[in-house]
DNA sequence: CAGTATCCCCCTAGATACTG
DNA sequence: CAGTATCTAGGGGGATACTG
C-alpha cells in the first residue's frame, strides 16, 4: 500500500481508483460485506474463497487505509474482530454490482461455469 | 488472455469482470476513446503517458477480444488503424467516470497532486 | 480466533531492438 | 505508422509454520 500510495507516481484519478480496488480479492471482499453489514474474520476467511491469511490480512488493511471499510476490535478471549463498510466502502457498491453483472453476462457468451460471488 | 481466461480458473463473475478490466491501462483507453470516439494507435500511445508500443498493442487486444473495443484497418500506406468503443464498452463509461470522480475525491483528501486523465 | 513471519514462484509489465 | 520479438526485473501473491 504504502508503496502502491506513495513510491509509484499516481497517474491521474482513474488510475488510482484502480490500484485502490483492484487487488485480486478486493471486490469480493466488499461485495460480501455488503451482504453481511458485518463479518468476523474468519467468516471473511470461509467466503473469500481458498485466501490465506496473509492475503486476507493484507487485503483488509488495504482497505481500512483507503477508508472502505472499517475494523473493529473485541478486546476478548478468544479475539473477536469484526469488519463492516464504511460509507465510503458503500459509495463502490453500484460499480462493484454492475461488474458483477457484466461478468456474469461475458461468462455466459462464452459459456463458463457461472459459480456466482 | 488465455492464461487469464483459460488456465486460471475463474472463482465468479464479479472475478471473472476485475480480470477483464483490471489491467493498469485499460481503465484509461476507455476512457480516452471516449473523449476522443475514435482514435488511432498513435493518438492513444500519446495519451497513455508512458505506455510501451508492447503494452499498448496488447492491452488493445484484449479490449478487442472482450468485445469493449473495436478495431478498424485501413489498408493503405502508411498504415492506419482505428480504435472505438463498442456499445459494450460505452456501457462500461459511466461506472469508469464514477471511478474518477471517487478517486479524485480520494486524493483530494489525501493532499495528492491531481494531473486529470 | 485472528492474525505474523518467512521463503519463494510466477506473471505483469518495462526496456530495447527490429519490421511490413 | 502500427506494430513484433526478446529478454528481464519487480512485486503481487502462494505455501507453510508459528503465536498472543
């Protein structure tokens, strides 16, 4: 992140948005808590499927650096941390979903397996 | 492409669609080509800032081959060739302009010199 | 439960040279 | 003008082991 923000010179607006969501796992990630409001950890974990934890980790923190989602901690044992968007996170839901759609609609022309989010 | 398509296995549509227009330029060739309606190859070079003739070329292929740009030869010398968004990619402006602006606000916030597209 | 810490591979993208 | 063809580096992401 910090080398994606800072080191590499943004281009222009559009080409930082595009760093910002364009991870491998970040669509999905916001997609789900849109679905959930909010996720632990672990169930984030069992839905973005076959992530590890380091990608997951690494994801999330991306993620509350731009402001997209927010993490709360439960000082607890065991641990208990919860995620969720942030109204921010929730401005990208209508592209997230248009994309979903156009996918599901390039997937069917050219007749892959839909295995839906 | 093929990789991307073929050997990868595509997890869902949504996936499937950040694959497609995920690349670090094609954000930006849509969004030229709309500006512009229609462009030829090096009217698009010089507005990529810093593209290579080999990302150029194949980052327009791959636009082609998903349907979201078309691509007209002139057979004459010098050649001449011609980009233009399909109705497909037109369908995908509103959402890259939605992009912008979120991400012009973002660095607005963040204090980052802002060059435009 | 919710992460860290290492090690390592591969793929995207860059540099450079060449061509119909 | 509009591309190909090679070669290469860097870093995003994967596998695995460990921990407060």
């Amino acid at each position: 992140m910090s080398k994606k923000n800072n080191s590499v010179e943004v281009i222009c607006p559009l080409d930082y948005a595009f760093r910002r969501i364009g991870g491998k796992y970040k669509g999905r990630i916001l997609w789900y808590l849109k679905s959930n409001e909010v996720m632990r950890y672990g169930e984030l974990k069992r839905a973005v499927t076959d992530i590890t934890t380091k990608m997951l980790t690494q994801t999330l923190r991306e993620l509350e650096e731009d402001a997209l989602i927010s993490r709360k901690v439960y000082h607890e044992l065991p641990p208990k941390v919860e995620y969720s968007l942030t109204d921010e996170g929730a401005e990208m839901l209508p592209f997230i979903d248009y994309l979903r759609h156009w996918g599901a609609k390039q997937m069917e022309k050219r007749e892959m397996v839909d295995l839906k989010c």
